[in-house]
C-alpha cells in the first residue's frame, strides 16, 4: 500500500466476487477516516470523508483505480456491480 496520510493509506483493496462467482481485488482510493464506521458512503458523516477524498468524490476521480480491474476484465465498465446478484 502507498501511505499519504497518518490515518491510513490513499489505496486500499476488498475482495468481491465477480463474475461466474470468481473472487478478485478491486483496488479503490480511500476518501473516508480508517476508524470510519462501515455504512454506505452517502450514508456516512460528512465529519468521516477527508479533505482528498472530498476532492476526488467531487471530481469523479474515486472510481478512477477500478479501471485497473476492467483493463485487467475482471469487471466490465457497464453492467451488475460487483457482488451484486443478477
């Protein structure tokens, strides 16, 4: 991982089952507090998101990491997300 920040790290991975039911590493950036309760991230307290991370929502630039897992097509950039049944 690639430290920024004292509270934790710019990028961070989930395991989350594609398709056919094939787990993978989803890369993301980390726009909330580490200590952040787990809830939805339109659900959370604007207090939880750091001063980056309201920069890359407001931009549209947090989902920008995923492209590495639809290069590497383990997700398609249209369609079910992933973990979602369908």
């Amino acid at each position: 991982m690639i430290r920024f920040f004292d509270t934790g790290s710019l990028l961070f991975f989930q395991e989350r089952v594609g398709r056919h039911k094939k787990p993978f590493t989803l890369v993301k950036f980390r726009t909330m507090k580490v200590d952040t309760a787990s809830v939805a991230s339109h659900l959370a307290s604007s207090s939880s998101i750091i001063k980056f991370g309201a920069f890359l929502r407001r931009t549209k630039l947090d989902e920008l990491p995923q492209l590495w897992n639809v290069l590497k097509g383990e997700m398609s950039l249209v369609g079910p997300r992933p973990g979602c049944s369908g």
